[in-house]
C-alpha cells in the first residue's frame, strides 16, 4: 500500500465551508467508483478551519501522475470537480493536482527508533 498527503485551503465563507461538508457527506457513487478503478483503496478529508487535509491509501503501484489523469477522465469526475471547485476558490476546471499540494513526510514514528 502506499500513502500520499495533500492540503488545499477553502474558500473564506462559513456558510460555503458548510456546503463542502455536507457535499461530502453525499459523494456521488461514481466518484466512488473512479476512485476504486484506478486503484485508490481509501480517500479521507480531515478539516480544521478552511484548511483541508487529505489522506489516500492506493495500491503498491499506484502512479500518481497516472493515475490521476486517469480518473480525471472517468464519468462525472468533471462534474464533481467544477461543482466542489466553487468551495475552492479556484476555477471549475482546474484539476484536481491543480488544487490539491501534495505533502512531503517528515516523520514516520514506525522508522525512527
């Protein structure tokens, strides 16, 4: 399995912040789905204040850049992405790697002594 990391900064506006939450409480099936296609195995979104943290478990050979094109492609992910893009800040058809930084480890307690 592996692991990447990302952050992404909401817009400044509660009642949209709200919006966003609630949105992921209904993700669309086939986002779900695309996700499990190009080998996501796990997607989790952790929020505190407007700033957003992502965690995604794949498969051993999950290839970011990829794999990501990849899922950009599948149905609806297009839709998905320029409806939670007004949450964002950005535009509705920025990709997702657009929006999203992805993290660098810095400490892995499983590595240190």
């Amino acid at each position: 399995m592996r692991r990447y990391c990302q952050t992404l900064t909401l817009i400044n506006d509660e009642k949209k912040i709200a919006e966003y939450c609630e949105a992921h409480k209904h993700v669309w099936p086939e986002i779900i789905q695309g996700q499990r296609e190009v080998g996501i195995l796990d997607m989790q979104i952790y929020r505190f204040g407007r700033q957003l943290f992502m965690i995604c478990d794949t498969v051993d050979d999950f290839d970011w850049k990829r794999d990501m094109a990849k899922l950009a492609t599948l149905p609806r992910q297009a839709e998905w992405e320029a409806y939670v893009s007004q949450f964002q800040g950005c535009k509705a058809d920025a990709r997702s790697d657009e929006k999203w930084q992805l993290m660098e480890k810095i400490f892995d307690s499983n590595r240190n002594p």
